[in-house]
C-alpha cells in the first residue's frame, strides 16, 4: 500500500502589529540618527516597516476607533494620518533624507490634512510628544481664530485654565507677536491671545512610554482632555470651510 506522503507545513500568517513599540524600533531611530543616509536606511527597511511603520499605524487605528466618542470629525484612515518619514529638503539647509521620529497627526475630515485644529504625536528615542490645537495656520486661519478668540474670549480662559486638562498637558509655545495685528487694539479683552501665533497644549512623556502595551489608552486619554479646546479652534475654521463649499445658485 503506497505510503501518503506528509505534506508540507502551512506557512504561519504573519501576526497583526501591536499598537506599542519595540525595543529594536527605539534602537532604529536612535542610530539613524548617526547613519541619517539613504543606503544605511534601505539596508534596513524590513526593521523600519515592521518594528516602526506598522506598530504605528496600529497605534493609529486603535486611537481613531476611540475617537468616534469624543471626535468624530477627525476619524480617517490610518495611513491618512500617518507622516512620512522622508524629510522634505527643498528649502532646508540639513540635507539629511529622515526623520530621526515617527508622527501622526489628525486633522478635521472637513480640513486640509496640516491646517486646522488636531491631535498630534509623535515617538522618538528621548520621548513620547502627545499634542493638540492649531500650529501655524495659514493668514486666513488665522484671522478666523482671531476674531473667534475677540467674540468668545471668556471661553477660551475658561478652556485653557481647565485643570484637569492643564495637569496632563501645558501650552504650547505660542510665537506671540510683539503688537496686535492689524485690526486688533492692544486693550481688548482678548488681546493676549490675539496676539499668538499658534494655539496649543502639549505633553512631553518619557520614551518608555512608547513600549508599553497600554500606550493607546495613554494617547486617548490626553487627546480627550483637548479635545473641547481643537473644538472651540476648529469652530469658525468649519464654519469657513461651509461657505466656500456652498454650491453657486444650488449648481454644482
């Protein structure tokens, strides 16, 4: 009687990542930043994909399911709020191609990807940066937020001296300007925060926190803490976005 040969042994399926980082991950970033050369990194890139790349996009995606309760609006894909690690050197005078950290950042589904109020982090060897609010809107932006900030300026006090969110989070350097810009008087209610050039909180969390299983829960937990401040932010930016997507006499 023929003997039935064994057949080979299926090919195990490559587990999903996990929304933490690794110690090889770490150690990546920390020697591109001593080997920041485009040779080095694709003789590598099996570790950056693997211990970096797809932990973070599960990380994304862990953070963004959660954000359907507090922040729907910023709900998009994983990819979609994930940052590139390739550095953009057009007009920079550091010519070295990477990133020496991994970012994500997301923004208003009814937003440009970059503009607008939205949460933000970022995982490197020396920390864990989790962030929220508005950086360097673009000039009409900025007006919009300024005048907003004239009309609603209690809110914002009320909102920024918060303590349960000021005991997790800080402001943000705000670039304040020296005068109020034009438009604006120097005694007005608001006059302060007019005068800023950015509004946001920012976390600054040891780089151990990037390994533990329960780093989601960590991000979720500030985001949800700024979340009424990138609201109040965002509020005349949509407003904005409404009237220039108006259709022109209900023509398309």
């Amino acid at each position: 009687m023929p003997v039935k040969k064994k057949s080979a042994a299926t090919k195990e399926e490559p587990q999903p990542a996990k929304p933490y980082f690794s110690e090889r991950g770490i150690k990546f970033l920390r020697d591109l930043k001593r080997n920041n050369r485009r040779e080095w990194f694709e003789a590598r890139r099996d570790v950056y994909e693997s211990e970096l790349k797809q932990p973070m996009l599960a990380l994304i995606e862990k953070v963004t399911q959660g954000m359907m309760e507090y922040a729907p609006g910023h709900i998009r894909p994983a990819q979609k709020s994930f940052f590139r690690i390739y550095r953009d050197t057009r007009f920079s005078a550091d010519k070295t191609p990477y990133k020496t950290h991994i970012a994500a950042w997301w923004t208003h589904s009814n937003l440009e990807k970059t503009s607008g109020g939205g949460y933000y982090l970022q995982v490197s060897p020396e920390q864990v940066v989790i962030a929220a609010g508005v950086y360097m809107p673009p000039k009409e932006q900025l007006f919009a937020i300024r005048m907003h900030l004239r009309e609603h300026h209690a809110e914002f006090k009320r909102l920024i001296d918060d303590k349960k969110m000021r005991k997790a989070l800080e402001l943000h350097d705000p670039l304040t300007l020296t005068r109020p810009p034009k438009g604006f008087l120097p005694d007005e209610p608001a006059a302060e925060w007019i005068r800023w050039r950015q509004w946001g909180i920012i976390a600054n969390l040891p780089a151990g926190e990037a390994l533990k299983p329960a780093l989601a829960a960590v991000v979720t937990k500030h985001f949800r803490l700024a979340q009424p401040l990138v609201d109040f932010l965002n509020a005349p930016l949509l407003k904005e976005s409404k009237v220039r997507k108006k259709p022109l006499f209900g023509l398309y």
